[in-house]
C-alpha cells in the first residue's frame, strides 16, 4: 500500500462505519416497531403499555446510532 492510500484508511473506515451505524438503526427500529404490531395483534388491551416500551426502545437504539454516527464524524474529520 502506497502512503496516500494508508493516510486515508481511517476516513475510509470510519464512513463505512457510518453507513453500518444507519443500517442498524434502521434494522432494530424495524424490529421493534414489527413487535409491537404482533403484540397489539394478540393483546389489543396492552397497547398503552407496549407503546410506552416501544417508544423507549427506539429512543434508545436511535441514542446509540446517533452516538455511534457522531464518533465515526468525528474521526473523519476530527
């Protein structure tokens, strides 16, 4: 590997970590949201208490994919 290549691999690495990151978000919102609607399906009497719990679910995956996107942003322009 040339110098110019190596002096770059940590940008580089750090936007496909960026894009695995939004992925993620993307794939554990989707899940929690898909369990949610099974859950009202079969319980309909529950649905306060299971939009409460969804709610603080995607609230914390969003934290941690926006935490996650932040330090990737930050190593690739810090």
């Amino acid at each position: 590997m040339t110098p110019e290549t190596t002096a770059h691999l940590g940008q580089i690495s750090a936007a496909a970590g960026m894009g695995l990151s939004v992925v993620g978000l993307g794939v554990g919102v989707g899940l929690i949201f898909a369990s949610f609607i099974q859950g009202i399906a079969r319980q309909p009497e529950l649905e306060g208490k299971l939009m409460t719990w969804t709610l603080v679910g995607a609230a914390i995956v969003e934290g941690i994919a926006i935490f996650a996107a932040i330090m990737c942003f930050l190593a690739i322009h810090g």
